[in-house]
C-alpha cells in the first residue's frame, strides 16, 4: 500500500478541506500503523500534483517535503 499525502500548505491550488491526501502529521501516523502491520506491505508514498499545476516552484515544494517526511520515517523506523 501506499500513502497519499498532500504536503502543501492550503493555496490556488490545495485546500485545508483537500480530498487529496492527508496532512504531514496524519500521513506519519498512517505510516507508522502501516509499518506496524503484519498484514500490510508498505510501498511508499504518493502525492497529486494536479495536472493543470505548472508551478516548478511548488512541484519542488512538494517533492521537498515528501522527501523529508520520507527521511523522517525512514530514520525514526531504520527502513526506505
């Protein structure tokens, strides 16, 4: 399984009220139950950028802090 995490702050583009993941915070607990899990293998993360987005600000943005919550897991539970 994945996680589908929607990192940005609210703007244009992501709502507070977005339908399109779960917040930092809230992707972390979902991960760690994952992880947690003998019944679920845990493939990664996933983020909707949109395909009318053509900000490479905010795609870097986005692939910053999926990186980062990424690390955080990966360093806090010794896995990738």
């Amino acid at each position: 399984m994945a996680i589908r995490v929607n990192p940005l702050p609210a703007d244009d583009f992501f709502s507070e009220r977005s339908k399109l993941g779960s917040t930092p915070h809230e992707a972390y607990a979902l991960l760690e139950r994952a992880a947690a899990s003998p019944h679920l293998d845990l493939a990664g993360l996933h983020a909707h950028q949109l395909c009318r987005c053509t900000y490479v600000e905010q795609f870097a943005a986005l692939a910053e802090r999926m990186g980062d919550l990424a690390a955080a897991f990966a360093t806090a539970h010794g896995t990738r």
